[in-house]
C-alpha cells in the first residue's frame, strides 16, 4: 500500500514531467494540470472535503501573489525599465571595455554580470542577456549558451532577490537567514569550480588557465565568502547581488593585470561614445537603489526592520486542521522596494510617465503565463501537503534509502528544476519532502532542506527551459539537443560530487 499511496502521491509530479517534455505543452497548462490532478486525488484517494481543498488551493494562491509574483514582476520591471531607456545598453558597453581577453571578458560576462542579474531578476534574464552579449561581440553561438549555462546554475537558489530560498523557508516554517546560510555553504565549491570550468571551456582544455589561475580562483573567492555572510546575517534576498558585485569587481581588477595572450585575444568593436561615471552611475542607479533600500530594511538594520515590521497582517485560509499562517509584509518586502528603485531610477534615467505605463503593461503580458505557473505550482503544493501526499512520497522515499537518503536529496531537487526550470517550483514541489526525511532519520531539517537547493543548481543548467531561452538569445532555436549534449556533462558531474559532498555532511551534523 505505501508503494501505491508513492505512486499516487506523484501523480501531480509525473503528470508535470510528461505534459512538459513528452507533449511539449506550456509550462502554465501543465502547471494547471497537475493541480487538477492533486485536487481530484486529494477529493478521491485521501477523501480530503471539497472545502479543506479549495482554501488550500486559495492559500497557495495568496503565498504565490504576495511576495513571489510581485517580486518576480518588479525584477522584470527594472530590467525592461533600463532596456527602455537605453541604460542597459551603456551597461552592456561598460563590461565589455573592461579587457580584450577571451577568458576574462566571459568569466565578467557568463560569471559575474550573469550571477548579478540572476540576483536582481532571475528567470532566464541572466542566461539570455550575456548569452546575447557575448554572441554579439563575435564568440560562438552554442559556445555563448553553455558558458551562461554554466554560470547560471549556481546563483539560482537565491535568483531574484532570493525568492527560492525565501519561498522554500516560508513554506517549511525555517528561519531565512539559517537556511541561506547552509545553502551558501553547499554551494561553496561549486561557485569556485564554476570559474574554472567557465575559462577551460573558453580556451578548449586546461592549458586555457595558464596565466590567469589568481583571477579565476579570486572571481569564485570573492563570490561566495560575501554571499556566505550576506546569508548569513541579512537573509538570501542580497546574497547573490553582494556575491556577484564583489567578484565582478575583483575579476576587472585582476583580470585587467593578465598579461596578453595573442591566443587568447579578441578584437572588439570601438565604441564612440566614452562612457563617464555620470553616466555609469545613471544607468545602474535602479540596481543601486534596490541594494540599498534591501540592505537599509533587512534584519541587519534592526530598528527600521522593527518599525516597518508593524504593517503586515497575519491569515490563515485553510478550513481544516493545523492551518499554516501567513503573515503578509505590506511595506517591508523585497518587491515594494524593487518597484520604489525602478521609478526612482527611471526618473534619474529621463523615464516619463508614459515609458512606465508602456512597460509595466508590457512586463504584466510578459509574465502572465509564469505568474499563472507559479499560482498553479503553489496550490498544487498546499493541496499536496494538506493531504498528506507530500508525506506518502516522503515515507516510501525514506523506507528504500534509509540513511543514504542524503545521497539522493540533491538529485530530487535537480529534478524539481529540470522539469519546471524554477528552483522556486523545485522547492515548493519538493521542500516538504526533504523536511518530511530529515525528521524521520533525526538528522539536522536546514542540511537536508538545503540539499534540494544545492540540486536546483545542477537541475537548472540542463533544463529544457533554460536551454531554449538561451538558444533563442543567440538566434539558435531547434538546436536543443546539440546544446543538452553539451552540457549533461556538467550538469552530470555537479549531481555525482553533490551526492557525495551532501551525505558525508549530513554524517558531520
């Protein structure tokens, strides 16, 4: 019976994969779909009442709305604010006069912007953008994607403004800053192998790090040791932009020290306009402004986290026993204070009103189909989790592995990532699970629910959704397999040290 109550309890998940990669659907109807599908099982198998399903679907809905949908909308917003007024562009000129060299110019493209941008808006922007960058200064297509595939897996679990960690924290009642702190820490070797394997991809073997070992190894150094402190202290919501803006930093300074390699060398086309620090400044004021509005809110400046904490409001929807409580920030949210950025520093870039009508209308149509995902996955989850699916899973998964679950923790949350291409859906869809194992083999809830974030980083990188974004950023659509072929190996390589790293750590704690 607990075989069958397994199989059953995935339904939804199956259902996701098949809609997804065997009928090629889009990812909102086959997000709808599994909710459907967990809404009947929970009415037929788990005889859950009508009413305990429709204000758990309801409470999904309302977590999706406030504060997910709301910050994936504002980090939209920002970005295609700065397309708009042309900021993006002076950006763009900015990293690429930085250095002539093949191996530095993508670590400070692929690496740096690209973990920046995930930070600020995630959702494809930080595989597309660079990907499109580095393809318009003349480097291969496919060469352009994989690189910026590489490089995005990574920073995901805390893209757009930290959201998957948050997401995964919130729904599993753990504390933000804790769980960040683990997730940063599993994630330490893998932000410094990214550099490396990022540069021997571009110079097509190992011979590519010669002359630049101090950089690379300092563009990873100089990542994760902010983000780990970031994490620790402030929450996820900061973690990868502070992460990303000190090793952007650190790779120019040492990157532009690299003696020239002819081998190596790139000719660039000369930009006539010279960029000044007016202008520098102009276009990144809307990212400067939302680090410092989220760093002047978080926890680490308590007296103004306290006052603002005030203006929320605490619900619960769900009908039936153990309600969880949702507490609703109405100022003191990351998506306020993007949205509050992105008019500050639209006006600075000459934005007039209408500029902000066109694109917030423009943005809402870009993501109706995700905002509709995100609504489905979460009531989909609640239901899930309210009716004791999510438990089956978890108690037939724990029975066949015992304690080497560890071992398979991060390639569920791989899995997660792969079919939905969200380390959000990942965590919502297989957060309980991990908390549900880590409760039954005594071991430490933060190592184990972090283990299904450590996986998003592998599943992210061979995603379908992510290739295809990145193929169509580089005018290569149809070339999918080509691109999977490439990087499965990575991708590969990421699961089978994750495995390892994850079980001997759940042994130590």
């Amino acid at each position: 019976m607990n075989f069958l109550y397994f199989l059953l309890g995935l339904l939804p998940i199956i259902w996701l994969i098949l809609a997804l990669i065997v009928l090629k659907m889009p990812t909102y109807k086959a997000a709808m779909g599994s909710l459907l599908v967990a809404i009947v099982l929970a009415f037929t198998i788990w005889k859950m009442p009508m009413i305990n399903i429709v204000t758990a679907t309801i409470e999904g809905f309302a977590n999706a709305i406030w504060p997910i949908i709301l910050v994936i909308v504002a980090a939209m917003f920002t970005y295609n604010l700065t397309l708009k007024t042309g900021a993006m562009e002076v950006i763009k000129q900015m990293l690429s006069s930085m250095t002539n060299d093949k191996r530095i110019l993508v670590l400070i493209l692929a690496w740096c912007f690209g973990g920046f941008m995930e930070g600020m808006a995630g959702f494809g922007t930080a595989i597309a953008i660079p990907a499109g960058m580095l393809y318009a200064m003349g480097f291969n297509p496919i060469f352009s994607c994989l690189v910026c595939l590489i490089a995005n897996g990574v920073p995901t679990p805390f893209g757009s403004i930290g959201i998957p960690t948050v997401t995964l924290a919130n729904l599993i009642g753990l504390e933000n800053t804790t769980l960040s702190f683990y997730t940063a820490i599993q994630l330490a070797p893998f932000i410094m192998l990214c550099p490396i394997l990022i540069v021997i991809a571009t110079g097509k073997g190992f011979k590519a790090l010669k002359g630049v070992w101090i950089p690379t190894l300092a563009s990873g150094l100089s990542f994760f040791i902010p983000m780990i402190i970031v994490g620790n202290f402030v929450g996820a919501e900061l973690a990868v932009v502070v992460g990303s803006v000190c090793s952007l930093l650190v790779t120019i300074l040492l990157g532009s020290k690299v003696k020239p390699n002819p081998e190596y060398q790139m000719d660039l086309p000369k930009n006539e306009n010279k960029l000044d620090v007016k202008s520098c400044l102009v276009a990144w004021s809307p990212f400067i402004f939302i680090f410092v509005f989220l760093l002047l809110t978080s926890k680490l400046i308590a007296p103004i986290n306290s006052a603002l904490s005030q203006f929320s409001s605490s619900v619960q929807f769900y009908s039936g026993d153990n309600p969880n409580t949702l507490t609703f920030a109405w100022i003191n949210t990351p998506g306020v204070w993007i949205f509050l950025s992105a008019f500050i520093g639209g006006k600075i870039q000459k934005a007039t009103w209408n500029d902000f009508k066109v694109v917030f209308i423009s943005t809402l149509k870009q993501m109706k189909a995700t905002m509709i995902t995100m609504c489905s996955v979460l009531g989909c989850a609640k239901v899930m989790g309210y009716a004791g699916m999510i438990a089956s899973i978890a108690n037939f998964a724990i029975s066949i592995t015992g304690p080497f679950y560890p071992l398979v923790a991060p390639w569920i949350g791989a899995l997660g990532c792969f079919v939905t291409g969200s380390g959000t859906s990942s965590g919502v869809f297989f957060g309980a699970v991990q908390a549900s194992a880590a409760q039954a083999l005594n071991a430490n809830t933060y190592w184990i629910v972090a283990l299904n974030s450590m996986g998003v980083a592998a599943g992210k990188m061979m995603s379908p959704q992510s290739i295809a974004i990145a193929l169509s950023s580089v005018k290569k659509e149809g070339e999918d397999a080509k691109l999977l072929g490439k990087i499965l190996p990575y991708g590969l390589l990421f699961l089978i040290i994750m495995s390892i790293y994850a079980f001997v750590g759940a042994k130590l704690l």
